[in-house]
C-alpha cells in the first residue's frame, strides 16, 4: 500500500473512530455489499458513507496513475 494511501485512510479511521483495519475492513464490505461491518466488535450498525468508499476508490486510481506517469518519467529519462 502507498505511503499517502495508508495515512489517508489511518486518518478517515480516526475520524471514524475505529481501527485502522476496521476501517479497512468496514469499507471492503460495504463497497461489495455483503458482511456485516464492524460486527467483530459489536458496532454492526456502524456504516461507511457511500462518500468515503467512492474517495478511497478515486484515491487508489490517482495513486495508480501517479505511479504510472512515475514510472514512464524514469524510463524516459534513463534513456534519454
């Protein structure tokens, strides 16, 4: 996982106040529909926002495309 990605949802979990990996956990089951998040530790009510999952999708596709444009802007530059 990217550094800026894992402190971006580190801080939406403490605003959320849970665990980093119920966090994680609560937003993978929501995004898929299916589980019962945060059911582990007796919070099953507790929902992630449509909003939140959509940003860590949109965070995770301008991370990949950084490191896309990374990564041509090294090979570029090696064989220039």
């Amino acid at each position: 996982m990217a550094p800026e990605l894992h402190a971006e949802l580190a801080g939406a979990a403490e605003q959320a106040g849970t665990s980093l990996n119920q966090f994680i956990n609560d937003v993978l089951a929501s995004a898929v529909g299916t589980g019962d998040p945060g059911a582990e530790d007796g919070q099953g009510d507790r929902r992630v926002s449509r909003s939140v999952a959509f940003a860590l999708v949109a965070n995770v596709v301008v991370v990949g495309v950084a490191a896309a444009a990374a990564i041509v802007l090294i090979v570029l530059a090696l064989t220039s």
